[in-house]
C-alpha cells in the first residue's frame, strides 16, 4: 500500500495601530529591490534553507523548553517566509531584529537579497511536478480604511505574492470568519478556528500557507502490517498503539553512536523525504541539543541503503502556539512593543505586532500521512546495506523532519512523544 503524505502550514500575522508616535518612514535607498537581482541573488536557496534550518532548530529548542514532554509540530518555511514579510514594512532596530531573528547575517547578506531568496525558494517549491505537489500562497487583509504605501504593497505582492483584500475590522466577528474560512478552505479543512480572538484595534492580518502531497517511493515501500504494540512513554509508562510494520525495506539508514540514535528516510515519489530520528531511551535531551544545520548535514551525508524491518506508530498530534511568547527568546522582541517602527507600511510609526499564532496538525496511517498548519501574525495600535534485516522499532519519543530534497527545505519539524496526543 502507498502512503499519502499531504502537509500544509501557515502563518498569520496581524497588525495593529500604534497611537502616540510620530510620522516617518521614508523606505531608504539601502533597501530598495531590484529587479535585476532575482537572477543574480546572494542567498540561494542551499544556503536559505540552510538559515532555515537554523530558524528551525532554534525555535524547536525553544518550543520544547516551554512544552516538555508534549508532542511538538510546526512550519519552519511557513512562519519564516510570514515574519520575513514584516521586514519589507520596518526600519532600523525593528528590521534588524527580525531577520537576524531569523538567522540571518545582515553584514554578509543586505536584506534585498534576502527577500529574493525567499522569492526564488517559493517560486522553486511551487513548480508543477508529476510526483510532488507543493504550493505556496499568502494573504494579506488591510482594514478598508488604512492607507498603506503603495511601495509596501507592491514588493508584498512580487516577492511574497500577497495581495491585499480590504477587510472591515470594526465588525471583528465577520473579519475573523472570512480570515478562518480562507485558512480551512486552503488546508482542505484541517486547520479550523485559527484565530480566536480580534478586536476593532486590529489593522491588518498577514497568511502565509504551504501545501505539500507526496506519495511514497513505491518500489522500496512495502505494504505495512498494522499490530497493536506497546509505546514507550518512560521507563515505567507505556500506552498501546497501533504500529505499521514494514517488513524487508531497503532505505537510507544511519546510527550515530557517540549520542545513540538511528536515523531512517523514508523518500517519497519525487523530490520530498522525511527523516525519522529515534534516539535510544533517554537520549531525546541531548539529541535535541545536538541540532544544528551542520549536525543535520552530517545525518545525510552519513545516510547509506540498509536493509531493515521499520515499526512506526499510527498517529495523529496537534499544536497550538502562540508564538509572541516564543519569539523574543530568538531576539525578535521590539516589533512586539511601543518601540516597534514599521513605518514602511503606512509612513508612520503607529503600528505594532500583537499576536502571532501557529496551529498544526501531522496525521499519519498505514493509508496515508496528512499534516496541517496555521500561523497568523496581528499588528495593532501600539497602545502599551545488510542481508539480515535490522529492526528499527519507532516505540518511543523521535523527532520528524520533512523535506524538499531539491532544495534541502525543511517544510515540517516534528517531535512525537505520545501518539495518543498530548
């Protein structure tokens, strides 16, 4: 049986006013894009992905600090490519803040470039392919009232491919259910709800998504058997869950001894995989620790055809973060704040971010795998190879990562501690 791997993200920003500061914003010319620079950008997409993993890493670290022991799932790609949008709106401090935030080094890469490489990296992820589907969309709903600079909305809509739909967010209930219907029509109703809360104060909400449908690599996936086995929760805890296992598969496999883990990809049909990283009992602490982009390049490179008998829980978590909370641990804070200057999105400094939430949901059976996220950013008015076969048995916490093998993008980062849900 093939396996249906479908994963879809996103991230909405949203943007209030922020009363009692002065007008300023002219964009300065250090910033301006050109249009010559999409065929020539510093930031390719290695190396984008490469500061994407970083951005990944760390919030994941930071993600399960604040939620030990509960399952972990989000988009690095869609939240990275939604906070990256806010830069094209800020100035000084603000801007600085975000894309190193980010993991960008703004002394080798200025930020035009980057915005092109997030351009060049979507335009990449979204090419029609005959195995892989991958798309990529934004949004951005401006409350009808606010006038934004048209320089603002033009590099939104070239580089980000946001455009802009007037909203009446003096009626918060009607906004919220046009914003939320959009989100649940666009992950195929597996993100419901993903605001709960707006007020008149809001100006703008920006939405940012990513679909993904992959199939497995048919000829190295056999069909999996579903048994009822035993989830290791601790050393003394465990629950029963029903487990796909795969018999006699032939994939990339590797076992790093110094921090006791294996690793195993599982390649789809097409140019997508997902890596599945199993520590040994009581090693998922230091294992998290180790991850860094260069830790993971090693992973891959390391990687070599191995025969093995694969266990894998059938399993279905959700998450919901606010990441305004998240975020200023990465030194994304003054954006947040009275401080905060996006003044190249209106010409003044009233405005603020006040809320960025991230739902997501990874569901994965021996028919199919589907994964679903939501991000979404508020701005307001600032107003404070072997013969035998090895067995790899998935009955404990790991860590998932799936990717675009094309570009070594991280789409999804996951840690699965109860398949039974947190």
């Amino acid at each position: 049986m093939v396996v249906l791997l479908v994963a879809l993200a996103f991230l909405m920003v949203g943007i209030c006013p922020d009363v009692g500061f002065e007008q300023d914003g002219t964009p300065g010319s250090n910033t301006e894009l050109q249009e010559d620079q999409i065929n020539g950008t510093q930031v390719n997409s290695l190396t984008l992905a490469s500061t994407n993993t970083d951005f990944a890493f760390s919030l994941y670290k930071e993600l399960a600090l604040k939620n030990p022991g509960e399952n972990i799932v989000f988009s690095p790609l869609s939240i990275a490519a939604a906070l990256a949008v806010l830069p094209l709106g800020a100035n000084n401090n603000t801007l600085q803040e975000i894309l190193e935030g980010l993991k960008f080094n703004l002394t080798e890469t200025p930020e035009a470039d980057i915005h092109w490489g997030f351009w060049h990296l979507l335009h990449m992820l979204s090419q029609p392919g005959d195995q892989v589907q991958i798309s990529t969309g934004s949004a951005m709903f401006v409350e009808k009232s606010l006038e934004i600079l048209a320089n603002f909305e033009e590099k939104t809509r070239t580089l980000y491919h946001a455009e802009a739909s007037g909203i009446d967010f003096q009626q918060p209930q009607e906004a919220k259910k046009l914003i939320n219907d959009y989100v649940n029509k666009e992950t195929q109703g597996k993100i419901k709800d993903l605001i709960s809360d707006l007020d008149k104060e809001t100006l703008m909400v920006l939405v940012n998504y990513i679909y993904f449908q992959g199939l497995f690599f048919r000829s190295s996936i056999p069909c999996p058997e579903l048994l009822k086995m035993d989830w290791l929760l601790s050393q003394l805890r465990s629950v029963e869950v029903p487990m796909m296992n795969i018999e006699d598969l032939s994939t990339p496999y590797f076992r790093d001894e110094e921090l006791s883990f294996t690793v195993v990809e599982l390649k789809y049909t097409g140019n997508a995989s997902t890596l599945f990283i199993l520590p040994d009992q009581g090693r998922m602490q230091q294992v998290a620790a180790s991850l860094q982009p260069e830790t993971l390049r090693r992973w891959r490179d390391s990687l070599s055809s191995r025969m093995i008998k694969l266990s894998l829980p059938k399993f279905s978590i959700s998450t919901d973060y606010s990441l305004q909370d998240i975020l200023p641990q990465l030194g994304i804070r003054e954006v947040f704040s009275t401080q905060a200057d996006l003044s190249r999105i209106t010409g003044t400094k009233n405005l603020r971010v006040s809320q960025v939430v991230h739902k997501a949901v990874l569901d994965v059976a021996e028919t199919g795998t589907e994964a679903a996220a939501a991000t979404g950013v508020v701005i307001k008015r600032k107003l404070a190879l072997i013969m035998n076969p090895l067995n790899v048995n998935f009955n404990r916490p790991f860590l998932l990562m799936i990717s675009d093998t094309d570009t070594r993008t991280s789409l999804f980062l996951a840690k699965v501690t109860n398949p039974k849900g947190n």
